[in-house]
C-alpha cells in the first residue's frame, strides 16, 4: 500500500506544474492562464505529432495516448477555471439573465 501512495504522490507532484495557483480576481490571472493552457495545447499537439509521425511501439503508442488523455482532463480544468473567472467578472456565456444592454461588454469579449 505505501508503494501505491508514493506513486500517487509522484503523480500529483507530476500535475503541480499545471495548477493555477493565481487568485481568479488578480490582474495577473489571465496572464498566468494563458501560459499554462498554451503550454497544455503546444503538449498536446507535440503528442498527436509524435503519434502520426513516428513510428512507436505498442507501449509508446499506449504511453503517449495516457499522456494525451491527461491533457484534455487539465484543458478542461483550464477551461472550468476559465468560466468560473468570466463568472466572477459578471460575464457567462450560458447567462440567461443579463439584459441586452448588458451584453455589450461580452460581445467585445467574444468577438
């Protein structure tokens, strides 16, 4: 059992370069974020490259589509964090209840 826990604490340890430990409502938020989901995607794409490109083993191939895996679960933190600070801000792109006078300031957000 002490085996599996160090691994787990490997693997967090792993993930620790990914988290986004910038408070949602500080300047540099957007900054921070934008690092580390371009790093997350340019890894993403180096991964897809690897795996049309090159010719892998079998375990490479199984390692590289993990790894791709693991990406899109931390794109989609990335993402949840990136809705959850549009939110805080008093933008939401799913948002039912802002009036159309207030939509202004989202239309030059998203376009």
């Amino acid at each position: 059992m002490e085996n599996i826990e160090l691994r787990l604490l490997e693997e967090i340890n792993k993930l620790q370069r990914f988290a986004l430990k910038t408070p949602i409502d500080s300047k540099n938020f957007w900054r921070d974020w934008q690092i580390i989901f371009t790093n997350v995607r340019f890894s993403q794409i180096a991964v897809r490259n690897l795996l049309e490109n090159e010719h892998l083993s079998k375990e490479e191939i199984e390692y590289f589509k993990k790894k791709l895996q693991v990406l899109k679960e931390i794109e989609h933190y990335l993402k949840e964090l990136k809705e959850i600070a549009l939110q805080v801000k008093g933008y939401s792109i799913f948002s039912t209840e802002s009036s159309e006078e207030g939509n202004d300031d989202l239309d030059d957000l998203l376009f």
